[in-house]
C-alpha cells in the first residue's frame, strides 16, 4: 500500500492511540506540570510525523521523524517517573512503555529506510 497521507502512516495511528491513551490516565492527574509535559510529548510524536510528512521531502520527513522518536523516548521517560510517583499503575505503565517502544522502532525503520 503506497501511503497517500500521514494517516495512512502505522506510525501516526500508534502514535494518536498512544496520545488518547496519555490523555485519558493523565485527565485527572493534580500534577498539572507533569500532565501538561507527558500530554504535549505524545502530541509531539504524531504531530511531528504529520508535518514531516506533509513536508513532501525525504529530508525534511527524515528529520521530523528523528525529533518524533525523540518525543518518543520523552514519554517513555517520563512514564518511569509516573510509575515511581504512584500516578499510574504497573499495568498501566507496562502497556504505555511497549507502544512507545514499538513505535519508536517503527521510527527507527522509517528514518532508515529514508536514509
């Protein structure tokens, strides 16, 4: 399947599930800096690979898709320190961790691949 738009992008669609995800564990949360950072890192991942995309120029995409992956290990991060805190559960942090992990692998192959 040759990819027409950023929403065809598995990346993308993993990336947007993962943000609702960050967005409803941390809706509630009392710690309006560490919610505000997680939630604008998530965006940031699939934000950052719609704009490389719409870019229009391997280059350019290759170097959002870096700073996407870079978000990516920023959640990730950041889920540690939420699991340490008590603001989230082990299970919560164990399935949060492995979709930041498998994206940033398909990350890692898309930048490759447009090498």
């Amino acid at each position: 399947m040759k990819i027409q738009s950023f929403e065809d992008i598995k990346a993308w669609q993993k990336a947007k599930n993962l943000t609702l995800s960050v967005y409803t564990l941390f809706r509630n949360s009392k710690d309006y800096r560490f919610r505000d950072q997680i939630q604008a890192a998530s965006v940031s991942i699939m934000n950052n690979i719609a704009e490389g995309f719409e870019r229009r120029g391997d280059k350019d995409f290759s170097r959002f898709l870096v700073i996407a992956k870079g978000s990516c290990g920023e959640v990730r991060s950041m889920l540690y320190l939420a699991l340490e805190l008590g603001y989230i559960a082990k299970e919560d942090f164990e399935v949060l961790h492995s979709e930041s992990i498998e994206i940033s692998r398909m990350l890692s192959g898309f930048i490759s691949k447009l090498s």
